[in-house]
C-alpha cells in the first residue's frame, strides 16, 4: 500500500484512502492559497469601483453636474472601471458607476449626472 503524504505540509496521511490532508488546517491552508489571486483580484477591482462612486457622489450633489475633468483626475478617478454604459441614440455614451454617471464632454470637462 503507497504512503500518501499531506498536499500542504508533507507530513504523513492516516485514513482514509482519497484522504489528501493530514488536517484541517492543512486542508484550509491549501485551499486558501489557491484562491487568493482570484479573490484580491476581484476585491481590488471593487474597491477601486467604490472610490470611484464615493468621487462622483461628491462631486455631484445637485444630480446633474458640469466640471473640469482635471477634479476627477486629481482625486484619484479611474476611468476605466465603471459598472455599465448607456448609448444615446446620437451615440453619446454615458459610463455609469452603480446610478452615478458621467459623460465626456471633450478633453477639459465632463458633465455629471444621477440615474
């Protein structure tokens, strides 16, 4: 019969024939290693999504704003996450954060408003 050793420290298996841990924390530990690229992914990108709500909620108080682009800039604005875009029928397109949007007037200004 094979000795089977623990897929996490090495150490030696009793049990079960398709056990593959030695332990709990063993099991954990391995499971746990394999998912953290996914998981810091995914919380990087909701967390920049949620800076980039909390700057549009500030800076759009009134629901329909006009402001220099250069204020999204210096607060630190990422404008290449967003959550959904909307297409007028001229073909302008709004970039929504959650029911925060915006629309790039030209190169300086950008026009804020509130879904």
């Amino acid at each position: 019969m094979e000795e089977k050793t623990c897929l996490e420290c090495g150490e030696k298996v009793i049990g079960r024939s398709d056990k593959k841990f030695c332990n709990d924390q063993c099991r954990n530990a391995y499971n746990n290693k394999l998912e953290v690229g996914d998981k810091n992914l995914v919380r990087n990108i909701n967390n920049s999504l949620k800076r980039n709500y909390k700057i549009l909620c500030e800076l759009n108080s009134a629901g329909k704003t006009k402001i220099p682009k250069s204020s999204l800039d210096e607060k630190g604005f990422n404008f290449g996450l967003f959550t959904s875009i909307y297409t007028t029928k001229t073909g302008n397109q709004y970039f929504y954060c959650y029911n925060q949007g915006y629309l790039l007037l030209d190169s300086h200004y950008v026009l804020l408003v509130k879904k």
